[in-house]
C-alpha cells in the first residue's frame, strides 16, 4: 500500500534518482574533460527530467568542463536521451486472508512472511559531437542500470532491510527503519553486467 503525503513517496523518488546516478557513473566523460561544453536535452523525456539534467551537469564539471549556453560557443555538444526511467514493485506474501464469521466477527489477516520489492531502472544515453568536425567523441549507445530497496518480515518479526536505497539512507541520516542486510560487493562477472 502507498502512503504518502505528496503525489510520490520519498522512496519512489531515491529509486529513480539513485538508478540515475548508478547509470550516469558508467558514462566515461574523460574524453571531453576540460572542454567547453554545450548539453542538449530536447531528447531527454521522462520522470524526474530536472534531476537528470542537473546530475549530467554535475559530472561534466566534476570533469572540469565549462558549460555553454549555446552550441556555437561549445567545443562539444552533449546529447542526453532516456530510453527508460522508472519504478517497479513486487509483493510475495504467504499467509491466510481475513475469514469472515458473520456475526461472530472475523479471523484477522494473518502474515506468515511478507516480502516487498521495488526497483528504480534509468535507461539513459548520452552523445557528444565536436561542433567543428561533427565527430562523436562520446557515444555510450546506452547506460542502464538499477537501484533497489527490499523489505521482508516474518510472523510479524522485520522489518529486515536491504538494497541499494537503504544502504544510501543508512550512509547518509545513519538512520534506517528496519534491521539492515549489507548488499555483498559485485563480483566481477556481476559488476561487468
């Protein structure tokens, strides 16, 4: 069930975000470090279009790159598209629904093991051309990648946390609300994925 007081839950928003940033991070931007860059995002269509924006921004000067306004006064024009950009949930629950009795009222719900599953996915792609010789100097084709948060309890014991959002809450308030799973590393087989 959703709860929330504004039109997305906080939580729903870190998936897309983090998901953003993992699919950002596999972007190379070395080879136009230093340039003066135009960013182009009239392709750029979905969810969260601003965040997008500004964290393509801010690894493009983490690059040391000066922006322009304009393409002509740009070495480099950056396109950003997204392919993709969104959230997912799955919910497992084992258990006995609420038994009416009629007059005698009812036997609760009663959940033996829950377990719910969200996933933020960001499927972006990211070009850059020189503005004199119409060369690409970045072509990611695309960057695709995922953010997690899982929670799981059992005869009402939990919730047990994991994922990459809860990691990224703990890290960062060190608050969490629920028992935490550390993710293991990726192995290099996964992290190649």
């Amino acid at each position: 069930m959703k709860q929330s007081d504004t039109s997305r839950t906080g939580l729903e928003q870190l998936l897309i975000s983090n998901a953003v940033d993992r699919s950002l991070d596999k972007v190379d931007f070395r080879p136009i470090a230093g340039a003066k860059v135009h960013l182009k995002t009239e392709l750029l269509d979905c969810v969260d279009k601003n965040y997008i924006i500004l964290a393509a921004k801010s690894r493009l000067l983490a690059s040391q790159c000066t922006l322009a306004d304009k393409a002509e006064d740009a070495d480099v024009v950056v396109e950003l598209a997204s392919g993709g950009v969104g959230t997912d949930r799955t919910e497992t629950v084992v258990g006995t629904p609420e038994i009416p009795l009629g007059v005698m009222g009812r036997i609760p719900k009663i959940n033996f093991y829950e377990r719910n599953k969200a996933m933020g996915t960001a499927k972006l792609s990211v070009v850059a051309t020189d503005v004199k010789t119409k060369q690409p100097v970045i072509n990611t084709g695309f960057a695709l990648a995922r953010s997690d948060h899982q929670h799981w309890s059992m005869m009402g014991a939990g919730p047990v946390l994991s994922g990459s959002v809860a990691e990224q809450i703990k890290a960062n308030t060190s608050q969490s609300d629920g028992f935490m799973i550390p993710t293991p590393p990726p192995t290099a087989r996964t992290a190649q994925r």
